[in-house]
C-alpha cells in the first residue's frame, strides 16, 4: 500500500484540503488514475475542487518525485503513488487496467555493455503486457 499522505507530511507539504483530498484519491496499492479519474474522485470528497486545482496538484507531485507520471501506451497519463519502491507494471492490453509488479533481479544488470551503446543507465521502465483475468473471461 502507497504511504503518500505519510511522506507528503514529512517532507512539511502544505496540507491544504484541495491537496489532502488529491493525495487520499492517490493512496493505496496498486493505484493508477487519469487525472479526470482523480478528479471525479476528488470531487466526490470535496465538491468544490476544481479541474485546475486537481491537475496542478498532479503536476506538483510529480515534480516532487512523490508520484509518477505512466504512460503505457496511447491512453491518458496516469498517475501512481508508488514511486519509492523500484517496480514495473502489466498492463492489459484489452482494457487497460495496470497492476503494480515486483519481479525478482536486477533489470540493469540484464543489459550487457555491449548494448548499452556507451550510455550511462539510470533507470529502467519495464511494461508487461497481456490480458487481465476480467478481460479473458469475456
């Protein structure tokens, strides 16, 4: 489970409502919302939030490394409050629902240097793809 609210109040954010109300949206495990899909949500908590306030809250907390910006294909950016814990995603191909996946290993490790092309890696981004147990089943 994300510990967003957690971190966000250690680092001293300023905890407004508009704010607080995004971060709960975003909390949880396995957590990948479209900003309209936070915004929904948030508006459901806080009636009043705008759109603007939502998405420069996003904007924000990625800024802060507190969240991360997915984006697994050509749908909408998403956004997942698990951005502390090294992870790749599996993403549905059929209707795009993304879970959270910690597989085992060092993914830079498995690219040799002869592939590296003379680059300095930092960061990997894995993305499993194929079909969740909900779409297969129909």
């Amino acid at each position: 489970m994300s510990d967003l609210l957690e971190r966000l109040r250690g680092r001293g954010w300023r905890m407004t409502a508009q704010r607080r109300v995004v971060a709960e949206v975003l909390d949880g495990e396995h957590v990948h919302l479209t900003a309209d899909e936070v915004h929904a949500r948030a508006v459901a908590k806080l009636p009043e939030i705008s759109r603007a306030t939502v998405y420069n809250t996003l904007g924000e907390l990625v800024t802060l490394g507190e969240v991360l910006e997915v984006s697994t294909d050509q749908r909408a950016k998403r956004y997942d409050p698990n951005a502390h814990q090294p992870h790749h995603h599996l993403v549905c191909a059929q209707c795009g629902a993304i879970r959270d996946v910690h597989p085992v290993g060092n993914p830079l490790a498995d690219l040799p240097d002869s592939e590296r092309f003379g680059f300095r890696v930092s960061d990997v981004e894995v993305t499993y793809r194929g079909v969740c147990p909900n779409c297969a089943a129909a």
